[in-house]
C-alpha cells in the first residue's frame, strides 16, 4: 500500500522542514522538483542525511535509490556535515593535467585531510569536482563559492591558512 504524500510527516520538528514543504508542495510533489528539493534541504541544513533523502523520496514519490542516485551523482550535493569552509578541487582533465593533483597532495600535507573528508576541527572541508566547466582557468578551484583561476599549491594553501586565522 503506497502512503498519501500529504501524510508524511518531515524526519524531525524542525522549523527549516516548513521551507523545505514549501518547496515540494510549490512544485506539486512531482519527481521532476527532485533536485531542487535536495537543494532546499541542503541549503537548510547542510548537508542530505539519510532521514532527509527518505523524506524526499516519499513526499515525492521516488525509490530511495534514485534519490540516492541524484545525491550521489551531482558534486554539489554532500552526505556528511561540512566544514565551515569548503574547498572544491577540479578534477577534470585540463585541471588534473594542469596540476589538480599537486593541489590536492599538498592540502593533505598541510592539513591532514583527503579529498571529500573535512578536518578535525570542522573547519575545512576538501571536495573534488568531476569538471567546474573552467577548463580554460586550470587548475581551477572554487574557496567559499568563489572560483579561483590558474590556482598554484603555495597561494591556495596560503589562502586556506588565511582562512583558518581570520576565524580565530
């Protein structure tokens, strides 16, 4: 017996739920709002957790797995919790040949942290893009939503430091 949508309740009573209601039901609960209800949660609460994507998957009437699939597939969307600053690493093909893995073997060095993992401390999260679309910028990265072009691994970790002492 398949459940009504009206009459799934969100995974908590949390008040950022109401948004993301708003969002289904702007939509009419349809499987093509997936990814713009993923990220309405995302935004919310930053990250997709498994009680999310179960909600999503039947307010909207989809299987798990392709929900899951969605929140897989797109660079954008993450599983864990991140840290209060992110560092999204291109790793397409201009870039990686261009210098991509350098970037990514010398933030592990300095911070002891490896692509799609976040620091101790929560602080800085290291993600990797399949392509940013910025192949004419490699090795492009993006800090903080911003897209930085031509990134070398001594100013890149410079700026990440930068960001480390700003919050301190």
């Amino acid at each position: 017996m398949i459940m009504q949508a009206e009459k799934i309740s969100p995974p908590s009573d949390d008040k950022r739920w109401k948004v993301v209601e708003t969002t289904i039901r702007r939509n009419g609960a349809s499987a093509d709002a997936l990814i713009e209800t993923l990220h309405s949660v995302q935004e919310w609460f930053g990250y997709l957790d498994d009680d999310a994507l179960r909600y999503v998957a039947a307010r909207l009437t989809l299987p798990l797995s392709k929900v899951y699939g969605v929140a897989t597939f797109y660079h954008f969307f993450t599983l864990k919790p991140q840290g209060k600053h992110t560092c999204v690493v291109c790793n397409g093909t201009a870039c990686y040949i261009k210098g991509a893995k350098k970037l990514i073997d010398d933030i592990h060095d300095r911070f002891d942290v490896k692509l799609g993992e976040t620091t101790q401390d929560g602080q800085l999260s290291v993600l990797g893009a399949r392509c940013l679309g910025a192949c004419g910028l490699a090795p492009a990265v993006v800090v903080d939503g911003e897209v930085q072009a031509n990134v070398d691994s001594q100013t890149l970790i410079s700026q990440l430091e930068g960001l480390e002492n700003d919050d301190a």
